[in-house]
C-alpha cells in the first residue's frame, strides 16, 4: 500500500468487500422495481375498477414499508447482536421467498398481505448501510463508499423496470377476460414470470454473499465462517487451475512446472480447516449491550432522520404516482369537452402500455447510474453534503409542480420527451439527496457500535414516509381525477417537498469516525494481539525450490510473483485472524499522528476538526425506490 507524505498508509476502498456487497444486494432493486410498470395492470386485473386503481396500487405500495416500519429496528438490533452477514443472508432469503409469491397474487387481498410480508422481510437496506460505515469510516473516501450502494440501485432500476414491462403477461390477458378451458401457465399467473427470474438472482446473491461476504461487526470477527472458508477454498483452486492450464500451453510447461515444484510442501494444506488447531481455539469477544435509544438519539441524529424520512416520502409518492400517470387514459382535448379546460382543468393522462413503461424507467434508470457514479463524489466532495443536500430539497417542488402539464402537450411523442427530461432532471437531485442524507445520518452517531440500531431506527423512520407518501398520493389522484383536477396530486406533493426542505437547514455535519487517534489503549491492545497472533500462527519463510538455486533469468518476474506458498497462506490463515489484523491495521495507521482533518468542503479553510469515535454530531438511504 502506498504511503502518504506523512508515513501513514494510503486509505483506500476495500473495492472486493464492496463488489461482493453489492451483488449480494443487486437482486433486491430488480424485483422491486420490476413491479411498477406492470402495477397499475395487475391490480386491474385482480377485480379493481379503472377508476379506483391509483389509490389501491398506492395501498399495495404503502405496505411494504409499513410492515418495514414495524421490523426495520429489530432487524438492526440483530445484526448488532449476531452479525451483519448472518443477518443480511436471512432478510434476502426472506424478500426471495415473498418476492416469488407476489408474481402468484391472485386476489387483491393476497397482493396486499405478500406486500406487507415482504417489507416485513426486508431488513438489509440499515444493515448493509452500517456495513458500509464500518468498512468505510473515513470522510475523504465515504461519497464515493456511500454512492456504490446508490449505484447497485439504479443498476438495478435500469434492468428492475426493463423485466416488468417485458415478461409480465406474455399472453397479454386483459383484466376481466374469461380464461381458456386449458390456460398455460402464465395466463393463470401472467405476472410470475419477472418474479421467478428475480429469485434466480436471490439465489446468486445469497451464495456470493456465503461464500465470500466477510463480517464487519468487530465483535464477532473472531467467530469461524464455514462459508468464507469455503470460498477461500474454491477461490484457491481456482487459481490452481488458472495456472496449471496456463502452463499446459506454455512450449516448457513440463520444465518450468518442475523447477517451480516447491522442495518443501506448504505447512497449511487447503484441504484442512483454517481454524482446525488455532482459530478454533480463539476467544471470542465478549458481545456488549445493545445500546440504549438515549445513546442513539439526540438533535442532530433526530433532524437527520426528519429530513430523511420527508425525503423518502414525497420521492417514493412521485415514482409510485408517475406509472399511475403514464397508464391513466387519454382525455379528449377538443373544445366541446366540457371537463378540459386548460390550464388547470384537465384529467388525462398518456396511456401507455406496461412495456412502453418499462421502457421509460430503463433509460430513467440508466441516467442515474451516471450521476451516482461519475457526477456525484466530485460535487460533494467540492462543495459538501449539507449544501448538496439543501440545493437538492429546494429544487424537487419545482419538479413536481410542472409534472401534469406534460399531458397538455399535443402529441405522444412531445409528452414522452417532456416527462423523461423532467424524470431525468428529478432523478439527479434524489441521487445526490440520498447519499447525502446517509452520510449526514451516519456521522451523526456517535460511535460505530450504534450503527446498526441507528440504521434500524432511520429505515423504520424512512418506512414511515414511503408508507404515507403513496398512499397520499394515490388517494390525491383518485380523488383529483374524480374532480377533474390531476394536477392536484402533483402540487401537494409539491407542497410537501417545500416543507421537507426547511429542515435541511437546521442539519449540522458530524465528524465521523476516521482517524480515531483516542483510543490509544485499543491500538496498543491490536499491537499485542498481532504479536500474539504471529506468535500463535507462526511465520513460515519462503519455500525453498529448485527455482530459487538457478539464475534469476529463466523466468519472468511475473511468474515468479505467483507463489505458490503465499496462496496457500492465504487459504489456510483464518479469515478472522485476517478481519482482526485488517481491523488493527486501520486503527495503527491512525495512531501515529492526531492529524487535524477538515471535513468535506471545508478543506482550504482555517476551521479544522479532528476526527473522533467521541464527537459525532451529525445520515439516509439510496434511490428514491430503496424500501
């Protein structure tokens, strides 16, 4: 690892830590969003009259994260106690298996119940966040740490909607038409199929997750992790392998495999368990109490968690209702027609069809992958999360309030344009909101060991908006289209949005967690745990072989790079030990100096603050979707 000017290592992301996150998560934005093109269809055909489809699709949405609500705390709270990765593999093993009875929802009543048991199931969202954090807990690098998650999302959103549209009814079964005397499959199911591809992608991320996902929580780093073992196993013969058919192609394969044979075997056969004769023997880490909620809250934590729970309603009411919009019927816009009279009087809508939806949603999807990724660390890191985030909740209600006039406009194609440029423009500020708010949350805490209750309390708090925010807006719509006003939902969310935005400035950025120089008692604690471990496991040198007695020159500096015993070493030390060393690197390499470090945007200015597990004073979720 590079060193900085100072002597201090370089900090840096733990990039395979974060991909393996990431596509253990990337399931769950597919099959959610996947849903709304074909929501306003599926609840027709499940009995609804045309009219009142806005305000029970609304209902069915508002269940997920109210049921999230009621468990969000004590799924945080878990993973406190018993680890972020046991607890992460269950909640998706749970959304899997509810994510599959939904595409199967034959009554309105069933639809709503599968929706309530899903966000019931959904925990990970506050959980893979404090993962994050912990991973991550210095300021410099936590917009680019905090927008991969954002990132998995819209990756997700870009091919979530594409699926919806595209395999839901593939026999296109009207809503009301009497079914064949032999239906196939998925005219009796018309909106399994998505659901079932989305499962397969469950499964792969719930292996991922077991075999290579490390644990993050401190206290429970010590305990052996049959699943990364494995993985370490399989990733071991991989390369093996890799190796082996490299050098069957080479025109010396059989001299060079015999002069890089190893004169001495590795000590760790790969074969054995890591932990069978040490790490087993390792004392676990005595597990603290969970922590009380007068810990977890004070000023800042709460203003953070209002300004995100007003965030998380007003922009899942605008996704949830923009579908809604898009299907509602066309309205006549001759002269003669006494319910149109411009510009206020009108209730019509585009039309469109669940693909043409999907459609839509893809390219939506796809511009907020670029601004997550590419636009959004470098603002924040110039100019700050609190004022992004300010920016961002001031000009949402301007969005908001020109939506319906689109349908005004003469032609489909001007009317598709004009809401995908209004979509495109409402979507970069969320991305940049989102983000925001969860750094801003999650330096608010005010140490690490909260978190995961803190990440609890932010999705219930956030569950409680996007449960209202739909069925505000559902309801407004129904009630507006009634009235022949649809511009009614539009400017009370529009109205709401403007009131979210006083609270943004009353937020304060905390100080985060990176560059602890406080506890010098636990650095010395790591110094004498790494000696003990080193101590324990031994330091086998360098294997003698054949290769090492003949010139230098016989092969490349490459090859010679690709040691056997340094792969064998790592298969066999315990990934524990490896968590323990890693976390005790983290905090040595901060111990040296207590280094002044300005806060984002504040870098070239003389007001300084050092960070510290002690002085947090100031958090969020990712996409406007995320439940």
């Amino acid at each position: 690892m590079a060193a900085s000017n100072k002597g201090q290592p370089e900090r840096r992301l733990p990039v395979q830590q974060m991909c393996v996150l990431a596509l253990c998560r990337i399931s769950e934005p597919i099959a959610f969003t996947s849903v709304f093109p074909y929501l306003p269809e599926m609840i027709e055909s499940l009995g609804v009259p045309e009219a009142e489809v806005a305000r029970w699709a609304g209902i069915c949405v508002s269940m997920f994260p109210l049921a999230q609500f009621l468990t969000a705390v004590s799924w945080g709270r878990a993973s406190d106690r018993y680890g972020r990765k046991p607890v992460i593999l269950l909640s998706l093993t749970c959304t899997m298996i509810t994510s599959l009875l939904w595409g199967f929802s034959s009554s309105l009543g069933m639809a709503i119940a599968v929706r309530a048991l899903a966000g019931a199931a959904n925990g990970t969202v506050g959980i893979i966040r404090t993962a994050v954090a912990e991973m991550v807990p210095w300021k410099e690098l936590q917009p680019r740490a905090f927008s991969v998650m954002p990132l998995v999302w819209n990756i997700g959103s870009i091919f979530g909607p594409t699926l919806g549209g595209a395999l839901a009814n593939p026999y296109h079964v009207k809503p009301g038409q009497p079914l064949s005397n032999n239906p196939a499959f998925f005219e009796r199911f018309p909106y399994a199929l998505p659901n079932m591809l989305a499962v397969i992608l469950f499964i792969l991320g719930i292996t991922i997750g077991i075999l290579f996902l490390e644990e993050t929580l401190a206290a429970k780093q010590d305990r052996r992790d049959y699943g990364l073992e494995l993985g370490l196993r399989l990733k071991y013969y991989a390369k093996h392998a890799f190796k082996k058919t490299r050098q069957m192609f080479s025109s010396e394969s059989g001299q060079e495999d015999s002069e890089r044979e190893p004169l001495l075997k590795p000590q760790y056969a790969p074969s054995s368990g890591p932990d069978e004769e040490t790490g087993a023997q390792a004392t676990p880490k005595p597990t603290l109490p969970p922590p009380s909620f007068s810990e977890v809250l004070h000023y800042q934590t709460i203003i953070n968690l209002v300004v995100y729970t007003l965030l998380a309603l007003h922009n899942i009411a605008f996704d949830q209702l923009i579908p809604i919009f898009m299907h509602h019927p066309v309205q006549d816009h001759s002269a003669d027609n006494p319910d149109f009279e411009p510009p206020f009087k009108f209730a019509g809508g585009f039309g469109l069809d669940s693909g043409s939806i999907g459609f839509i949603f893809t390219l939506y999807g796809i511009s907020g992958m670029f601004v997550q990724f590419l636009i959004f660390p470098p603002i924040a890191r110039k100019y700050g999360v609190v004022r992004c985030l300010r920016v961002c909740a001031i000009c949402m209600p301007i969005i908001y309030f020109f939506v319906p006039f689109t349908a005004l406009l003469p032609d489909r194609t001007s009317q598709q344009v004009a809401i995908f440029v209004l979509m495109i423009i409402k979507g970069f500020f969320s991305t940049f909101a989102f983000p925001c708010s969860t750094i801003l949350l999650t330096n608010s805490a005010s140490s690490l060991r909260i978190l995961g209750t803190l990440n609890g309390i932010a999705t219930s708090a956030g569950a409680v908006g996007r449960a209202i925010g739909p069925a505000i807006g559902g309801s407004t719509f129904t009630y507006g289209v009634e009235i022949g006003y649809v511009i009614l939902p539009w400017w009370v969310l529009s109205l709401i949005a403007m009131l979210a935005a006083i609270p943004s400035f009353w937020v304060v950025e905390g100080e985060g967690f990176g560059g602890d120089a406080d506890n010098v008692e636990d650095d010395e604690d790591s110094i004498i745990q790494e000696d003990d471990q080193e101590a324990e496991y031994g330091n086998p040198g360098p294997l003698l072989s054949r290769i090492d007695t003949m010139s230098s020159d016989v092969i490349s500096e490459d090859e010679r790079a690709y040691d056997s015993d340094e792969t064998a070493r790592e298969i066999t030390r315990s990934p524990q030990v490896r968590g323990r060393r890693a976390s005790g690197s983290n905090r040595l390499s901060r111990r040296p100096s207590r280094k002044m470090s300005a806060p984002i945007g504040m870098e070239n200015r003389t007001i300084s603050r050092r960070y510290s597990s002690n002085l947090g004073q100031s958090f969020g979720s990712a996409g406007s979707y995320n439940p």
